[in-house]
C-alpha cells in the first residue's frame, strides 16, 4: 500500500487516499518519494489538455531513495539517491541509437503508462504518469526511469531537475544550441520559463528579454538573467522585441506556455535566421500557423523541443554538478514546500501566478 493522489476525474481536486501498490518485476525499481515538483503538465492532465484517461496517478518531477531492486537490476542498490526521468531510455531503438533518448519508443509507449497495473483500488487499475507518478509516497518504476545521483545533494531540490530545469536549460543548451552574443525572447516565465532564461545566460546570450503577463514572474526573470521585461498585458511583444534589438527581433524566441497566440507572438519576434523554439504544449487538437515566407524568404524556422533534447544520463548530473558549483539556481524556484495533501491548493496557486515551484516533501 502506498498513499497517492488520484486524479478520478478531469477538473476534480486530486483525492489523497491509500492505494494497492504491486510488487517488482525484475527490470523494475521500488522508490520511496522524497520529494516530488509540481509542474504545469500536471494541471494540463488534470484539466483534459493532455489526454490521459482517469484514474491516474499523477506528478513526473521526482527525486527519490531506492528501497528494493527487481531480480535483472545490477545498477542500483537499497538507498541509492535517483532523479526520476519521465523518459525511460532502452538504450536500443532507433531514436536511442541516434542520440536522442529522450524520444525512445520505449518512453513514448509509457508516457501515459497506465497498462502495468501498478497502482490499483477496490479491483481497479490506476493510472500512473509517465511510468513514474511521483505524486505518492512510494512508486514501482522501470530501473531505465532511474538516474543516481550524489547522495549529498538535497533531494527537494534534485527534484527539480527531473522536468522543469531540463526542459528549460535544455531547451537553450541542447535544442536551440544558443551561442554566445545571441539574443533571445522568452514567453512565460514560470517554472520552465525561468530555466530556459538562466540556461541562456549560461550560454552567454547577449540580450534575454522576458515576456509575462504577471509583474511578479517578471521580477523573478531578472533574478535568473532576463536582460529586460516585457509585460505582454500592456504592450505588443513582438514590436517591444524589436524596439530592444535594433529593430531586428531576436534569434531564439522560447514558447513556454502551450498557448497559440503567444506561439504566434514569439513567431513575429524573430528576426532572419531565427528559430522559435516551442516547449510548451498546446491542447492536443490546436494547429498553429505561421507565414510560409518566412521560411524560404527570411530562413526562419520552428524547432520542436521534448525534455530539453536532454540526453537524461549526461544531463542530469551535469546539472546537478552546476548546481553544486553555485552556478545554478534551483533554490530560487521553490516557492512553497507542501504536504502532498496540499496538492490541490498547489495547483490553484499554479494558476494565480503565485508561485514558480511549489515542491512537495514526503516524511
Ligand atoms: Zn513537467
Ligand atoms: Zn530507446
């Protein structure tokens, strides 16, 4: 048994109750939860723009201790410290021999993984997010799910890492590769927002201009590197852009929200040869539209971005080792720490702009 939040329903609060937990399977790994971010892809499960059918146990940015390995583990052991990864890498298919195991067919069957009975109540199967579910005290995950970590780093804080901060710092190192003297947009600065904005500063980008609707998450931008703000609620974005770059636009505007007509404001940001790159995840169904000229006319481009293009087993040590260094802010995100039956409380302040990070702690 193990205590989870279940999502029963789309737009209900999660309900925090006991559950079934099974036994391991030999590839597998039991992980008692330290502590668990709650991120925004969280809320779009919970609220149908990411389909995933209910019950379901939700949360996929996690740090945790090895309690238990399966018969085929030899990697890990009993107390082990790990950041979970939501992209479980085969190490064998055609996207993990090319160097992009965050696309491995392995994680994408999972990603919504729910067929592997792990979680049941009263007879029925729970499903659990991206084969991790860190929204309960205890999980049962593949071991590939795993990534150890040093055992001095503190795991509120490690938890981080797992989507958030390598979404965001990936998306500047990894997807867009930014240079340094490079300028760069970013549209929305939440929990991802602010990493994509302290990944461009570590890559030296010349200019970082900020785009919220919230005065509050744009103070925060300063506080990670934001060059300059931009207050989309009071001025045109894409002309503000401008009018900071010489009238040229930027070479890396981030979408970081998942919404159309900011997808079309960091489009019109750009300058020739720029490249949007879109992190956020619009609601499944939503096209976006763009100038076709602007491909053949003006080289500009749109770049998808998974997890940061992280190759997870380098990157998340690595970060974590910038972390250790003092030359990444992780502490800074963490708005609120919470009880894991404050979950829904947590996602209210999500939605008010209260909050960059609230992290749960486990006992
Ligand atoms: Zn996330
Ligand atoms: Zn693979």
């Amino acid at each position: 048994m193990t205590k989870a939040a279940v999502m029963y329903n789309y737009n209900e609060p999660l309900k925090v109750e006991s559950v079934e937990l099974r036994g391991l399977r030999p590839e597998e790994v039991l992980v008692k939860m330290a502590a668990s971010g709650v991120c925004h892809s969280d809320l779009s499960l919970l609220q149908g723009k990411i389909p995933m059918p209910p019950p379901a146990v939700l949360g996929h940015e996690g740090a945790a201790i090895v309690e238990e390995v399966g018969s085929a583990v030899t990697d890990l052991k009993p107390g082990d410290h790990v950041v979970l990864s939501w992209a479980a890498d085969c190490g064998k298919c055609a996207y993990c021999l090319k160097g992009k195991p965050y696309l491995c067919t392995m994680s994408h069957q999972g990603f919504m993984e729910g067929t592997e009975g792990t979680f049941r109540k009263d007879g029925i199967e729970i499903f659990r997010m991206t084969g991790i579910a860190t929204f309960s005290e205890r999980s049962v995950v593949r071991a590939a799910s795993c990534i150890k970590i040093p055992s001095d780093i503190p795991l509120d804080r490690a938890c981080l890492i797992g989507c958030g901060v390598m979404t965001g710092v990936g998306a500047a190192i990894n997807t867009a590769r930014i240079r340094p003297g490079d300028t760069v947009a970013v549209f929305g600065c939440g929990g991802v927002g602010l990493n994509v904005i302290q990944g461009a500063a570590l890559c030296g980008a010349e200019k970082i201009i900020a785009v919220d609707l919230v005065d509050r998450k744009l103070q925060w931008a300063k506080e990670f590197g934001a060059t300059d703000v931009i207050n989309g609620a009071q001025v045109d974005a894409p002309d503000a852009i401008r009018g900071l770059t010489d009238g040229l636009g930027v070479d890396y505007a981030f979408e970081v929200i998942g919404v159309q007509a900011a997808i079309t404001q960091a489009i019109w940001s750009l300058r020739r040869g720029g490249a949007a790159v879109i992190v956020g995840v619009p609601q499944v169904g939503q096209d976006i539209t763009a100038p076709g000229a602007m491909f053949g006319l003006e080289e500009k481009s749109l770049l998808g971005c998974l997890y940061g293009s992280g190759n997870l087993r380098r990157d998340i040590p690595y970060l974590l080792s910038l972390y250790m260094q003092k030359r990444l802010k992780l502490d800074e995100l963490i708005s609120r720490r919470i009880k894991l039956e404050e979950i829904n409380a947590a996602f209210e302040a999500m939605e008010k702009g209260e909050v960059a990070r609230s992290v749960i702690v486990y006992s």
